[in-house]
C-alpha cells in the first residue's frame, strides 16, 4: 500500500497548501453591512422662525432605504430641553402628523405633565410606518401680539421597534433658535416697467432661465411684478409673482443659501442650464456678491457681481456692476 | 462575412477535399503503435518523426511519446528521427488487422558531444523544437523544462519568452498574453485542448497569472489553426497541457523555494509536489499534482490626471495554489480513456494607499485646494478549475476520439474597501514639466499634508462582486486513413457542441457620516509608510481598514447608505448571459514525398442570450428609473483553411497558412445594459449589434533545426481585420434628449502585417569553455492600421512594434547560468479622440537572471532574480515626456531546490 500512502500524503500537502493560503486573507472583523438598519432620523439639526412664530414643524423620517419598511410597532421617546428665555413654559408638541398618499394622519404621542417629553408611536392607523412624519412645536410668539425670545433643543431617545431592524440614527437632536437677525422676514418691491425689469434681468436673469426669458409684454397689462425676498433660516427666496395675459398667477422662484456680515450680502445656489432643445444641460454653482444697507423699513441693496463655475475670472462674470434694489419690509 | 476576393481560395478549398473524400480508404493493412524514449533516462520523446523506408507513411510521436501507424501487411523498416538524437531504424512485421506494438530508443547526441550530466534542460528544449518541427501547423512549444530555464512564475510570464507574444502586467507580474500585438480578446486559452472560460466579470480572456507554470507539461502557441480547433482566435491560440504518469517506476518531483522582494523587503515561499506512476502493467497511469506560491509584493508609483496628481503605493500578498491529477486507462493498444482535472486558486489581498493631490488651478471661488487620501484593503479569488473525460480508440479503418468538459472560472471578491478622508490646505500647486519623471508638488498650510489629523472623513465604501463563468462541453473527431497513390492521408471531420453560462454580481455599499463631530484620519492610521517614497516624497500611513471597521459597527447610527448609488451601481454592472456553440469542420492531410498539405472548413453557430438592467436618472440627477430587460442574438462563421509544410531537408521547412478566424465580442460590450443620465447628458449604453471581428489571416515561414538543438526561423504575417470593435464616444438623442453617449462599435478594417525571427541553439561547435554556451533570441516586428470614426487610421491598440527576447547561457558539467533580456515595445493603451489625448505604454527591458546548480541529476539549487535594472511601468499621454504613471517594483527573487525521485 506504498502507492495509497504516497497518494494520501501528497494530497494532505495539497490541503495543507489550500489551508496555508486561505491563512492572511479574512479581515479581523466584518463590517455590519448586510441587512443594513432602516434608521430614523430627523431632517436637520437646526432651525428657526421668526420671533411672531406661533408653531414650528420638524420633520422626522427614515433615511433612504431599500425595499419596504417593516411592519412593527415603534415607539421612540422625545425629549424637549435647554429651554431660555421666552421659550421656558412655552414650548410642547401640539401635534404630529404623517401625509401618505395625500391623506393625513395624526400620530399617537403621549406628554409628560409639563410637555417636555413624552413617547411617540410611529404607527399609522393601519399598523404601518409612515416614511415621515412631522412634529409641530407649539410656539409662544402671536402675529402681531408677542414677539418671543429664545431657543429650546428637542432630542429623540430609546427607539423601540420589537425586533425590526430599526435604529435611531443621527442627527436625533434639533436646536431651535429665532431667526432675529437684521435680514430676517420677508421684504417686497415691484416691478412696475419694462426699464426695472430689464434691470432685474441683468443681474438675475443669467441664473434663473424663465427670469432671463420674461418680458414685460407678457405681464397683463396695468399689472406689476410683486418681487419678495424672505430670508429664512440659512436660506432665502426671491419669487417673483405677475398674472400673464391670460390672468393666470405666475411664480418664478430663485432659491439661494446666503450669508451676511456687516453690511455685506452674500448668496450661493445653483442653476440649471439649459441645451439648446429646451431640456436641462447642467448643473452649476452661482456666487452672488453684494452690499445692504437697512434704514427703518427699508433694504437697499447693492448687487455687485453674479459668477457661477464656468464664468468666475474677471471681465467673465454674469454680471458685474451696481444695480439696485429697493426693498420695503412686508 | 469575409470578402469576395476570398472565393476562389476556399473554392480551391472545397475542391481539394472533394478529391480527397474520393479516394480509396485502406485496405490489407495492420497497425504499429509504439513509442520513442531516450535511451539513457527512459524519458519519452514527443515530435519524434517515425517513418517507413522508402514511403511517405509515417507518423509524429504525440504529447507521451507515442505513435501508431497503419501500414501495409508484411515486413517494413521503421525510421526514428529526433533534434538531438542518434537517428535509428526497427524493422517491424505487420499482419492484417493486428497492431504489432514497438519500443523504440534513441541515443542522445548531445550527451556524448558534451559529456555532461543530463540536467533536463537540453531535453526540454529537444522535445519542444521536435514537436514544433513535426507540427502540421505554425506553433511555438514550450516544453515544462524549457518554462524552468526561465525566472517565470506563472504562466504569462513563461509565454513571454515565445516569438511574438508580449504581456500585459499587474503590479510587476504577467497576466493577459497578447500574440503578435493583438489585444487579449484576440487569444483563444485552452488547457488540454478545451477552451477555458474567464474568471473576470465581463471579458472572456484569461488572466494567466492565475496558473503557476510548474502544473504544465508544455503549452504551445498555435499562431495559425487548424480547421479542428476553435474558430475565435484571430492572434492564435494558447494551449497549456498538463502532465501525465509515463513510467511503471514512481516519480516524485519536488521543489522548495524562499524568494525575497525588494520594495516591500519581505520574503515570499513556494513548494511544489508531483507524483506519477503507471499501474496494472502500464494500463493505469496516475498523475497528482500541487504547488503552492506565497509572494509579498508591492509597487510605488505616482500618476496625472489632467492636473491632479496621484502617489500610490501598493503591499499586496498574492498565492497561488495548483492542484491538477491525469488519470489514464488503457484496456488496450487500441482503446484508452483518460479523466484530467486542474484546480488554480489565486488569490490577491491588494492594500493600495494614495494621496490625491487636487489644486484650484484657476483660483476658482467654487473650489479648494484638496488633497484626498483613499485607502484600499481588497481581496480577489480567482478559481479556475477543469474537468476533461474522453476517450481515444483504434478501429480497423477509422480514428475515433472524444470528450466532454466541465470548466468553471471564478472570480470572487468578498471584500473590497476603500476609505476617503479629504484634507484643505491654503495652497497647493504641481509641476509637470520641470521633471517630468518625477513631477513635483508644494503645499502651503499651517498644518503639514502629513498630518493625518488634516484630513475629514469622506466616505467608506463596501464592495463585494461574484463573477462565475461555467463551460460544458462536448466534442468528437473521428479520422480516416486513406492513401491517394503512394501517400498516405486522413480524413477527419467532427462536431463540437458549448454551452456557456456567465454571470456577475455586484454588491456596493457606500457610507457618509452623518454624525456629529467629523472623523479624521488620525483615528485610523496605520500600515505602511515612506518617509522617501521615490526617492523624494513623503508619504504617511493611509487608514487601517481594521481598525475603521469596529469604528463602523459601533456607529452604524451616523452612516448613512447611499440607497441610490448602491442600486444604480449594482443594476448596471449586474447581468447573466448565455453563449451556445454548435461546432462541425471536414479536413483532410495528406503527405506527399516533402509536401504536406491539410485543408478544410470549420462552421460555428453561436447562439447569445442575456438579461440586463437599464437604469435612467433623471434631469435633477436622481435615479429615477431601473428596468430588467432581456435579449438575444446569434451569428455564425464559415472558416476555410489550408496549411502546406514543405520539408526542403530532413531539418528544414518552408510553411505556408491562409486561415480564416474571428473574436467574439466581450460580454461586457454586447450585453447592452443602459446608464443613461439624463442630468449629466451622458449614456453608457452595450451594443447588442455588436457582431465579431473577422479576421483573414496570411503566414509565410521558414525554419532550419539544428542538430545540435537549436533552430532559426524567419517568416511573415499578415491580417486583415474586419468589423474591429473600438470603443466610440458619440452625440445621440434618445427619448428626444441630445446625450452623449458610449458604446462599443463595430469600425471599419484593421490591417496587420509584420514578421518574426528566432534563433536559438546550444554553441557545442565552440571551441573549448566557449561550447558551453547557448544563444536563445527572438525578434517581432509589426506594423498596423485601423480605420476609426473621427480619428481616421490608427496603430492598433496593444500592437507593440517591436517585440524581442535575448538570452544568453551558459553551461557546464553542472552548472547552468542564463541572462535574459525581455523587450516589450510601447504600444497605444487607449484611443483618445485627438492623437495628442492617445496614452501609451512606454516600452520596456527587464533582465532577469537565474542559475541552476546540478548535484546530482535528481538535486538541483537554483536562484533566480528578476527585474535586476527596477524597470518601471510608465504610460505617457500625446508625447513622450508627458507621462501620466510611473510605476516601479523594484527586484525580487527565489532561491530553491528541486528533486526528482524516480
């Protein structure tokens, strides 16, 4: 049996081999990919209204997943804390609230005594999780009335989902603050002729395709161009509003995150531009350089220089110059 | 599919073997089967020449030395010739229907010129150029002793050595053959006749890295092919043949190695096993094979991208494990069958570390200086394993022979992690041009970029992919003798049938942080490092993946899937194919006095089927829709061929081939899975039109054999290609969007033409110390053009012009030192759309040196160094001194022993 024992011991060196060359080649420990957790989490981790704000929704939701969410009873505490000034006693959910497939559901949540914490139960009334949901803080501020002070921070904790794969992700704490800056709120001016609009157009037309099409012509007659500027938290708008010929009410939005310091303006966002068949081409970067100045109710402000990626270098940017816009506080 | 002024060949084609079907089979006639050995070690001797006296029958000892003849009845004197060998005559009687059975040895020439002790390395190199002299067709053979001459690990590097062929490298190693500067997918790759499929995902050529050359007996480079081989194989094909029990007397054959590897200073082992064996008197032969290979190794390299500049360093651990039996039976002379298996594992655990040095070169208010630092922990598996049952028998008046095959390839990556940290720094610039081998590189800022704690977390992203690519396959040829006059023929004709199943799998999961405050790199370093990576660059540990991963689990909270990068990443690259092959040629050989001529067609039908996913993001960017699509396609080949060989001497040869070929295109191009992005107007989108290149294919050479083991051999080639697939960028609307899109394209035509010299022969005429020495030298020279859309002609990609090896050796009683040189000519790597946006791989020389030590003939030493001058990898891009990689591996080595026991 010379031949079995030779034939054993050269396959055992073989397994020996295959044995020896599996030996540097797993990792110490595995990363925790697979089934990956369904996580809840809210939208942001900060924001603000103005001081009047009488409520303040929060969204909460399940960040992207795949495939559908699990069906299990999840409840997730709530807590509201680090309450100043104006918001000490009052502050508490006054509802929650889940939109799917445009109806609207409200939420169980229980409060403790004061309203500072509490449990919220996800499930809608059929026993499913909605993707969202939005908290909606009760305020102290009132139109006209009261103008609040202060700021609160809301945490989530102790997310039980029994067994589903379901964790509290982050962000899980929010602060709120009031928006009472200088800028904040909303201001207004019009656009009564075709010389303003052409002005306009110069500085913002260049990044926003609609704006750059509009003509005077096409606003019905003996009407104006209401223009808004609503600086939000860390976010502004301009909207333009007009009634074409047709008298239907037509909006053109330019959305911009800015920053301000000193009398000095700057906005940042992105633009679509378009191919030549009408369609989206890309995608780009704008910088808007500019100075303000506010006397009572009035925002004058001074637009300097308009650039986005591809136009940045000197004698290329969109626009260059000083036009302006005279804004009365809404 | 092929041109018109093609007819009268293939009719002269059809009528050649019209007149051969016609002519009378054998009648009164008896068979020899016998086999040539060497006289001194028993050893057999394939390509042996065994003719009758006076007649044109005669016949080619096979793979184990064999032969068999049908002659007519009655006494015949048998002629043995070998390169090398004493010629020597056997008369033999032959009666009707019965098979007289031979042995018949030869006396080595070159042991009594020389007087030395048999090393095993001259008979190598005879039996190679005995089975190349005695081919029908135009074929390299390198035989398993010749592959030991050279430092060559795996079988990629071994083919190198082989006229014509040049190589693709991975970190310093071969892995894809290119023959006479044609791309991979040119190359058809067989081992023991059968085609093998590919491990990678997509392709369908084979990374030969993967097999260690010591699991072969020989492999043979078949440059033009016969009507019973695989139609696609335009460049030619490779075959690797595994070893097979030739003795009664057990053989074990071991070798121990320990290597050293200079840039990653570690050192590497390898060990090999062989035992073979013949049983039952003779009818049982036994052949198990295992090897083993651990290597370190790793590379510095720096590359351009546009104005970014890259330092990459590399640490990897490659192993290769070969297990390969042969079990043969034979119940009798006449009948046989014979069950081989082979089993290859690779596998490659790549750490690849890198800083990305990005600058605001326009001072753009949109964009920082950044310099980003990935690392990567990978490991790949490649499995390929095949099982190969058939049979061969000896009726009275036919040749039978058949097969089936099972071949499966594998490539599977269970993980493959890259983490990003992203740094800023005040200022960053590079410059290219002042030394453009080295480019250099200034960063300002309060924090040096060696700091790791300058860079952020950026992302982490878990990959794993399956790529499974199964043959099945089944074959017969049946042969029959016949004699037109006073010569003899065969006749053969057969059918083939393959069923191809191939698959991919993507898995890739990419994480962001979501969390508070941002990790930096500082948390996670470790690994390797360099204070002087080339010579001029510092380069700081990259993260450790082990110890980012327990990071990862206990935070699972703060990362966030990115669900839409995961679904569009594993729907566009995911796909399943289907490839059946229906096979069936007529050829016919028959040998006149010195002409030999063989002839015939080969038809395939190819069947394709597919399913696929289309996926489409929409004008925000986001994904909006995936789609699982399925298709179809076939296509089929006519293939005439015709080979004459003209013996000028008993040594010398004129050969002549037109063949017709073709490449099927990768799966990876015809599958036609969609990523269109309509916010990025851009579209990758497969070609199911995508039909395969045809290639005409013209060799004329000539080759003398020396007799004291050598030859020299000259020829030219030509193609000409149609339907060359390129991969096209081009403008399209689709749904009424204007998009650019890429796709592989069917171009016009691509001519080949060049030619090959090769010599190579021991110097025992040499006077005294000198006759020790041996010349081994080979040149290619080839030249082409492609018409391409847009671009007009250009070089074909991977067409090197000028390709060479030169080695010289020397050798003594027991001592045997050679130094070879391998050129590899530069060559275009990828086709941009202007000629100055072409990237090329600059030509290379790497010397490589090895000495063995005889001790006795069944103890050698050896040692072995390559890359002795660090050769770097480089590409450039448009013009010579515009590099955009530079890649080096420094020298590495082995240093063994090997036994035979017999």
């Amino acid at each position: 049996m010379k031949f079995i024992k030779i034939l054993s011991n050269t396959f055992l060196v073989g397994l020996f081999m295959m044995l020896a060359s599996c030996a540097d080649n797993t990792l110490d420990v595995e990363p925790l990919v697979e089934n990956y957790p369904f996580r809840l989490i809210l939208d942001t981790d900060e924001g603000g209204d103005l001081p009047d704000a009488e409520d303040y929704g929060l969204e909460i939701k399940f960040a992207d997943f795949i495939g559908d969410l699990p069906s299990a009873v999840v409840t997730v505490d709530y807590e509201i804390s680090n309450l100043t000034d104006d918001m000490i006693g009052n502050v508490s959910i006054d509802e929650i609230v889940a939109e799917v497939d445009d109806e609207e559901y409200e939420l169980d949540f229980t409060a403790s005594a004061n309203g500072l914490s509490g449990t919220i139960t996800l499930n809608l009334p059929d026993g499913s999780l909605p993707e969202s949901f939005e908290v909606v803080f009760k305020l102290p501020g009132e139109e006209e009335v009261f103008y609040a002070s202060g700021s609160f921070k809301f945490s989530l904790s102790n997310l039980q989902a029994a067994g589903a794969n379901i964790i509290l992700g982050t962000p899980d704490e929010f602060e709120y603050e009031i928006l009472d800056h200088e800028l904040a709120g909303s201001w207004k001016m019009e656009i009564t002729n075709e010389d303003e609009l052409d002005a306009f157009k110069e500085i913002f037309g260049p990044i926003n395709a609609d704006l750059g099409a509009l003509e005077f012509s096409d606003v019905m007659e003996g009407e104006s161009i209401e223009v808004e500027f609503e600086f939000e938290f860390d976010e502004m708008k301009i909207v333009l509003v007009y009634l074409d010929l047709d008298g239907e009410e037509v909006e053109i939005e330019i959305e911009a995150d800015y920053d301000f310091d000193d009398g000095e303006l700057e906005l940042e966002g992105s633009h679509i531009i378009l191919g030549d068949d009408g369609e989206p081409e890309d995608e780009l970067d704008f910088i808007i350089e500019s100075e303000y100045s506010i006397e009572g109710s009035i925002l004058t402000i001074t637009f300097l220089k308009v650039i986005d990626e591809d136009n940045f270098k000197d004698g290329e940017e969109l626009y260059a110059g000083s036009g302006v816009s005279v804004l009365e506080k809404d | 599919m092929f041109a018109a002024t093609l007819k009268p060949m293939r009719n002269s084609l059809l009528i050649f073997i019209f007149l051969i079907v016609s002519l009378k089979a054998w009648s009164q006639a008896g068979t020899i089967k016998g086999k040539v050995t060497d006289t001194l070690t028993g050893e057999r001797l394939p390509g042996a020449t065994v003719k009758v006296a006076n007649s044109t029958t005669g016949a080619v000892t096979d793979l184990q030395g064999e032969f068999f003849l049908r002659v007519k009845t009655g006494t015949v004197v048998l002629e043995v010739s070998y390169i090398g060998y004493k010629s020597s005559e056997l008369t033999v009687d032959v009666t009707v229907n019965m098979v007289s059975v031979v042995e018949i040895s030869l006396t080595s020439g070159i042991t009594e010129l020389q007087d030395v002790v048999i090393t095993g390395v001259l008979q190598g190199q005879q039996r190679a150029l005995n089975q190349q002299k005695t081919a029908d067709n135009i074929k390299s053979i390198v035989s398993a002793d010749q592959i030991g001459r050279f430092p060559d690990p795996n079988v990629a590097e071994a083919l190198q050595r082989v006229p014509g062929v040049n190589i693709e490298r991975d970190q310093g190693e071969g892995r894809y053959v290119l023959v006479r500067g044609l791309a991979p997918q040119f190359t058809n790759i067989s081992i023991n006749g059968e085609q093998i499929p590919s491990p990678e995902p997509g392709v369908r050529f084979v990374a030969l890295d993967a097999i260690p050359a010591d699991q072969l007996a020989s492999m043979e480079v078949t440059r033009a092919i016969t009507p019973d081989m695989d139609g696609d194989a335009v460049g030619g094909n490779v075959n690797l043949i595994t070893r097979t029990a030739q003795s009664e007397t057990p053989t074990i054959r071991a070798s121990l190695l320990a290597g050293y590897n200079s840039i990653v200073k570690r050192y590497n082992g390898q060990g090999s096993l062989e035992f073979s064996q013949r049983f039952l008197n003779n009818k049982l032969g036994v052949m198990l094979n295992t090897s083993y290979y651990e290597t370190d190794r790793g590379s510095d390299n720096w590359e351009r991208d546009d104005e970014e500049m890259e330092l990459r360093l590399y640490e990897l651990v490659r192993t290769r494990l070969g297990l390969s039996s042969t079990i043969d039976y034979k119940f009798n002379t006449k009948n046989e069958i014979y069950f081989r298996s082979i089993y290859n594992r690779f596998t490659d655990r790549e750490l690849r570390s890198r800083y990305i040095f990005v600058p605001n070169v326009d001072d753009s208010p949109f964009e920082d200086n950044e310099i980003e630092r990935l690392t990567k922990d990978r490991l790949e598996k490649q499995i390929v394993s095949s099982f190969n049952l058939g049979g061969k028998h000896l009726f009275n008046k036919i040749n039978l022979d058949y097969e089936v095959a099972y071949s499966e390839a594998i490539q599977d990556t269970p993980f493959d992690i890259e983490l990003g940290f992203v740094g800023e720094v005040d200022g960053l610039s590079i410059d290219f041009e002042s030394d453009p081998e080295y480019p250099a590189f200034t960063v300002t800022n309060d924090v040096p970029y060696t700091d790791n704690s300058l860079y952020e977390f950026d992302e982490a992203v878990f990959g794993s992919t399956y790529a499974l690519d199964i043959n099945k396959t089944a074959k017969i040829n049946i042969g029959i003798p016949f004699k037109a006059g006073a010569n003899d023929g065969l006749l053969k004709f057969g059918g083939k049938v393959r069923f191809k199943e191939k698959s991919f799998r993507v898995t890739e999961d990419v994480f962001s942080w979501e969390g508070g405050e941002t990790p930096t790199l500082n948390q996670f370093e470790g690994g390797p490092s360099n204070g002087n990576f080339l010579g001029r660059y510092s380069f700081s540990p990259g993260a450790d993946v082990e110890k980012f991963i327990p990071f990862f689990n206990t935070n699972r909270n703060a990362f966030e899937l990115n669900v839409e990068d995961k679904l569009s990443a594993e729907a566009v690259e995911s796909y399943k194919a289907t490839e059946d092959v229906y096979a069936a040629y007529l050829m016919a050989r028959i040998q006149f006095n010195k002409l030999m001529l063989l002839g015939g067609f080969r038809y395939e039908l190819t069947k394709v089927g597919y399913n696929f996913n289309t996926v489409v993001y929409d004008f925000d960017g986001d994904l909006d829709e995936i789609v699982s699509e399925q298709g179809k396609t076939d296509y089929s080949f006519l293939l005439p061929q015709l080979h004459v060989r003209y013996a000028i001497s008993s040594n010398t040869n004129i050969r002549a081939a037109f063949t017709q070929s073709y490449s099927r295109p990768n799966f990876e191009s015809i599958v036609p899975s969609q990523e269109i992005d309509f916010s990025g107007r851009e579209a990758t989108i497969g070609n199911p039109e995508l039909i395969p290149v045809g290639a005409t294919n013209f060799d004329l050479l000539g080759e003398h054999y020396f007799g004291t083991v050598g030859v020299l051999s000259g020829g030219v080639f030509y193609k000409k290609l149609s339907d060359f697939i390129f991969n096209r960028r081009f403008d399209a609307t689709l749904d009424g969007i204007d998009l650019t899109v890429n796709q592989w394209q069917n171009g016009q035509s691509a001519d080949l033409f060049g030619f090959e010299l090769a010599y190579q022969q021991n110097l025992t005429f040499l006077p005294g110390v000198l006759s020790g020495l041996s010349v081994y030298a080979n040149y290619t020279y080839t030249t082409s053009n492609a018409s391409i859309e847009g671009r007009g002609k250009v070089r074909l990609p991977g067409q090197a012009s000028n390709v060479g090896n030169f080695a010289l050796g020397y050798e003594t009683k027991r001592l045997n030192v050679r130094l070879a040189l391998n050129f590899n000519g530069e060559y275009i790597s990828e086709v941009g759309e202007e000629s100055d946006e072409d990237f090329f791989v600059k030509s290379r020389v790497q010397f490589d040196a090895t000495a063995t030590y005889t001790i006795n003939p069944r103890i050698r030493l050896f040692a072995e160094f390559l890359n002795l001058t660090n050769q770097p990898f480089e590409v450039y891009q448009g013009r010579e001194d515009q590099y955009v990689q530079r890649e080096f591996y420094s020298w590495w080595s082995r240093v063994g022993v090997k036994v035979d026991i017999n």
